[in-house]
C-alpha cells in the first residue's frame, strides 16, 4: 500500500496478485475509478509521488519489472521497466541531482535507478549480498537501500555528478537488538 494526493484529496494504493491496483479515497474508503489500466503485473511493493508536476504511481512486480503510472488516469507512463531477474522488492521516488528518478530493489539482491520521466535506467546498479526489502531517496539526493538486516547509503566519489555517472562508495550503518548503532566504511 502507498499513500498520495489525488486532486488535493488523500487517496491510498493498494496492489493484489490478480494484477489489479487500485486506487481508494482515503477518508471514505470508496475506490476512485478502476484498476489502474494496462499494468499488466502483480503489485510487490508500491510508492506514489509527483514528478514534473504529475501524480505517478510506481509499481513493483513479482515478475522483476516496474511500472510508472498516471495516479489520475491510470494510463502506464511507457512501457515497464526492465533490468532485475526476480520480483521487484522494493520502489522509491526521489530527486539526485536535480533529475527525477525512481529506484527499484529486488529479492535477487540488485538496485537501480532510473529516469522517472523517460524511464530510462541511469547507470548499472549495485548488487548486494541479500534480498533488498526497501529503497528510500535521502534528502540529499542519495540512494539508500536496506537488504537482509543492513543499510547502505551510496555515495558519489569526488564532484557531485548526477546518479550513474561517478563511482560510488558504500557506507553501511546497521543496528540490531544485540548490537547498538554503528557506522563501516
């Protein structure tokens, strides 16, 4: 489930794995429309935000592709997004560098990044040692990923260059109950 405006009212999102997504007003409970059209998937994970001024929804599927939709119509932004080998995990939006970008995680341990406008993936991703069970954009712009019981933030070397095109440096903060926060770089 995600949570986002529609027409300045609060609306949720919900995904099943009989392909359908839906979208509901969040004060009535009332489902707004139909299914959203043509995602042809079954929702893993979901994320909704504004990008260029649009309500999109981002929908991750067990069949490791991404969709970008149109919160209000519930037309695909183009075709899906393509590049993991098992079930997307996990989906965020956010702005790096000034550029719009959604971020996929899925269960085969792989993150990427793409344009959220074009779609077009922006550089290789980084693989890590266990499923990634969520993705996040920092505020500053950064990828943060959490996979098994750790978090990475990544972080450009050198200049601020825009997602893809430096290389990137892991720095992995973890927590457990047995074990108080810490910071490895």
């Amino acid at each position: 489930m995600a949570v986002g405006t529609l027409d300045g009212r609060p609306v949720a999102v919900t995904g099943a794995d009989d392909r359908g997504v839906r979208v509901w007003d969040a004060v009535t409970g009332r489902r707004i429309g139909e299914a959203l059209d043509g995602i042809a998937c079954s929702a893993r994970a979901l994320t909704t935000g504004v990008v260029e001024g649009r309500g999109i929804v981002l929908v991750g599927s067990h069949d490791g592709t991404a969709w970008r939709a149109d919160l209000g119509t519930g037309r695909p932004l183009g075709p899906p997004l393509r590049g993991h080998t098992d079930g997307v995990s996990a989906v965020a939006l956010g702005t790096m560098a000034g550029r719009a970008v959604a971020v996929t995680g899925s269960r085969y341990a792989t993150v990427r990044v793409w344009d959220a406008v074009t779609g077009e993936p922006i550089g290789e991703g980084p693989v890590f040692p266990d499923e990634v069970g969520a993705v996040a954009v920092t505020p500053d712009g950064r990828p943060a990923v959490a996979y098994g019981t750790e978090l990475a933030v990544l972080v450009p070397l050198g200049p601020r260059t825009p997602c893809g095109q430096a290389e990137v440096e892991e720095v992995t903060v973890s927590a457990s109950r047995d074990r108080p926060l810490s910071s490895e770089m």
